[in-house]
C-alpha cells in the first residue's frame, strides 16, 4: 500500500456521503486524503459535472471509487475530464456502461425492463422512494441510523443515458478495477463486461451490496493491497 494516496468516494442511488464514515475515517488513519461528497442535482449529468469540476480543480492524481448508482456518475467522469487527473477507477458492486459502439446508457437501460417497472411504482411526482434496506444488505436491527438517511431521489437520474465505454476502441489509460460483492443476477453481468474490458476483478462475496458499511476492514484490506499503489 502507497504511503499517501488521494481519494475520491462516489456514493450510490439514495445515499449520501455518510456512507462512507467508516471506509474514510479507516484511510485517513493511515495517512491517505479522501473527498467523499454529496451528489447534488437531480440528474445524472449534473452529478458528473459535480464530480469532474472536483477532480479539475484540485488537480491531484485520484483513485476514484463509485459504489452502485456511482458506476454511471464516475464514467462520466472519466469521459468529461479526457481521463485526467485520474490514477485508477474502481467499479464497486456497480452497474458497468459498456457497449460495442459506446452507446450512452441509463441505469435502466443497464438493469432492463422489470427494473424500470420496480422503479416506477416506487415514483411519486418524479421522484423514487429509496428500496428496502435488504436490498442494499442492510439489517434494520444493526444499521437503523444509516437506512434512516437514505432519501428518495429524482427517477431522471436512472432514465437518462450517459457515457459508456466501447468494448473494442475505447483505451483503459489507468488500472480499472472491479469489486463483485455476493453474487447475483446484477453483479454477475457487470463481471462479464469487466473481464471483457479487461479490468482488473476483486471480490467480497460474503458482503451485501453496500461493503463499506457492512465489511469496512475487508474492502479496506481490499483496496489496501490491489489498489491504494
């Protein structure tokens, strides 16, 4: 592990920076400097220009990290800012935009048509109410506190197409990474595109899809030996 790496932590869907307290407090005490903002907007290209104008104006070599909803955003990110100022990418149990011609994507698009109806019925005046805490593979009993900070959030943000990448020209300009937690229908075709883009797999199958509430120390150890360099 690198003495001093910077850090940039993209939440998902209906969550905020406090989802990283205990990943950002665990990578502080040893030495590295992490941003972990609020996505602000309702929309997916609000939150990647949010997130490219932070990586340009601190001019500093980033790890980006994007958990869930946060694959989209930090792909745009890559794209927006021409792959500068970005030292590696990790995809955490994240939805991967690819294609064979880099078609933009949505989130729906990327989850398919029984998704997009899961995701209506949840809609009221355009925005989603936030999923049942065991679909992040969170416990009530353990993580009250946190699933009462999730929030709902405008249905744009999963309905419009962003970046993508391109199976056959796009270049990989930094190490990629992608971390599987426990498998399921979701993450496992999000695997087959990593390894068709020849990204580097990691794995954390005893952890739900949120790991750096649920297995801080494992994604930490993680990160700390394939990663942080």
């Amino acid at each position: 592990m690198a003495e001093h790496c910077d850090v940039l932590l993209v939440h998902g869907a209906f969550q905020g920076s406090f989802v990283w307290k205990f990943l950002k407090s665990k990578l502080e005490s040893f030495g590295h400097s992490v941003w972990a903002p609020d996505l602000c907007g309702n929309s997916l290209s609000e939150h990647i220009n949010q997130i490219s104008e932070l990586v340009l104006k601190e001019n500093r070599s980033f790890i980006v990290i994007g958990h869930s909803y946060g694959g989209l955003v930090v792909t745009g990110v890559a794209k927006r800012t021409a792959y500068l100022n970005i030292r590696a990418l990790v995809y955490l149990d994240a939805p991967i935009p690819v294609s064979a011609v880099g078609d933009s994507q949505s989130l729906i698009d990327i989850l398919g048509p029984e998704a997009a109806e899961a995701f209506n019925k949840r809609t009221k005046d355009q925005f989603v109410d936030p999923f049942p805490s065991e679909s992040f593979g969170l416990d009530t009993r353990v993580h009250s506190e946190i699933i009462s900070l999730h929030s709902r959030q405008s249905i744009e943000c999963f309905y419009e197409p962003g970046p993508s990448w391109n199976y056959s020209t796009d270049p990989l300009p930094f190490p990629v990474f992608y971390i599987q937690c426990s498998p399921n229908e979701f993450n496992c075709k999000q695997l087959s595109k990593a390894k068709a883009m020849n990204f580097n797999l990691l794995f954390i199958h005893e952890s739900g899809h949120c790991p750096m509430i649920t297995h801080v120390d494992e994604l930490f150890n993680l990160l700390a030996n394939s990663v942080l360099f």
